[in-house]
C-alpha cells in the first residue's frame, strides 16, 4: 500500500496549473496550426465555453449533493453554499462548456467545428489537475473504493484505495496521443474523440468510486451517458445532412 495522505491544500494549486497548462497547449496550437475561425470568434467562443462550463461545473456539483443543498435551504444558507470553492466536476463543466459553445454559435452564425484546439488542452489540463483530486485524499469526493491490490493508496485512513486519479491521468496520457495524431480527420473530430473517450472513460471508472448510486449508475455516469446519446444523434444528423 502506497501512502499519500490528505493534503487538501494543494487540490486548489493543482486546479490553477491545470487552468494555466491547458491554455498553454491552448495557445501552443493556435500558433502553430492557425484557426479555423477569425480572432474575434475565438475569443466568443472561449467565452462562451468558460461561462458554460462554470455554470454546468457547479449545477451538476450541487446536483450530486443534493441532501446538503436541501439541508442549506431549510437552514437559510444556500447562497453560502453556492459561492462555496467546493462542489464542482469535470463531466458539468465539459457538457456545460459544450452547451455554452453550441449556443453561442448559433447566435453569432459560426458554422464552422470549433473544438479541435481544445482537445488535446483539454487532456493535459484535466491530467494535471487529477494530481489536485489525487494529494487532496479524502477531503476530495473522487477517491477510489478500497482495494487490496499491490498500488493501492492509502488516503490517511489506513484503507488501501485504488488510485483512480492515477488510472485518469493515465488514461488522458493515451488520449492525448490520440487526439494529437497528424492524421487528416474531418473538422470537429479530434474534440468529439475526445468527448465521447472521456464520458465513457468516466461512466467505467465511476464504478470504482464509492457513490450514491440510482438505478445502478450515478449522477455522472448518467450525464455522461446522456452526453454520449446527444454525440450519437448529432453525429447521425450530420452524416445525413451530408448525404442529402
């Protein structure tokens, strides 16, 4: 059994490297490959995707802690709660972020796929900030179930975990090669290999986490689900559309 510890004080650090690192790639590609849309465009859509995915980062945080946010409204703390620093996932903010990008362009008539630069940006970013989730042990939600497998971590508790966080960043590792690859793919399809990856990657590893469940799933493997059925259906609309 491997000791970490909890140290929750570098869960924040980590978060604002993988903010820094993933806009690093962000602008590392952008100079190197160019835009497929102008600049003021861009900049609409980063936007749009930051505001999005704040707003589905904490909707669906506060949603998988739903008894406490009930708790806070009988009590008469909910705007506490909701400017609190906790309660946020990566599954919101990407579905949010999304959402946010998807709707922007179509006010602003950008027809165009948008995501490509953000995939790979997007696995570093994550992968750093896994490292956070990984140091900050038990005072962070996303710890494993207990294990006796040899790599097992110990949070502090005495209990051997499994790793999860290191199961992630590995994974994200291959991902990114993945979606890094210079082979031609049509525009778009580098960030939809990377969202659909990570919404299945997440709906699998989520059974290692000790959650509340419903139906057998919990709140992020259904949203990802969810994701992966709304890719599904815009991905066969479009190769329609193609063929009319």
């Amino acid at each position: 059994m491997i000791p970490i510890g909890s140290h929750p004080a570098w869960h924040p650090v980590f978060e604002t490297l993988a903010y820094a690192a993933g806009y690093a790639v962000f602008r590392h590609l952008r100079a190197r490959q160019g835009d497929i849309v102008a600049e003021p465009q861009r900049w609409t859509v980063l936007a749009a995707a930051a505001v999005g995915a704040l707003v589905g980062s904490r909707f669906l945080g506060l949603a998988e802690q739903w008894p406490t946010v009930e708790t806070a409204w009988q009590q008469g703390r909910l705007f506490a709660l909701l400017i609190s620093p906790g309660g946020k996932t990566i599954v919101g903010g990407l579905l949010g972020g999304w959402l946010g990008v998807e709707i922007i362009k179509r006010i602003s008539g950008i027809r165009r796929r948008t995501g490509d630069l953000f995939a790979l940006p997007l696995c570093v970013g994550i992968a750093v900030g896994r490292i956070g989730c990984l140091l900050a042990g038990l005072a962070d939600d996303t710890y494993g179930k207990a294990t006796s497998l040899p790599w097992a971590v110990d949070l502090g508790d005495g209990i051997g975990r499994h790793p999860v966080q290191v199961y992630e960043i590995l994974f994200l590792i291959v991902l990114g090669m993945v979606v890094s690859k210079r082979t031609k793919l049509p525009e778009g399809a580098r960030f939809r290999i990377f969202l659909g990856s990570y919404l299945a990657w997440r709906v699998f590893i989520d059974f290692f986490k000790p959650q509340p469940l419903i139906h057998g799933l919990n709140l992020i493997q259904w949203s990802c689900l969810a994701g992966i059925l709304v890719l599904i259906v815009d991905e066969m609309r479009t190769r329609k559309g193609k063929h009319e």
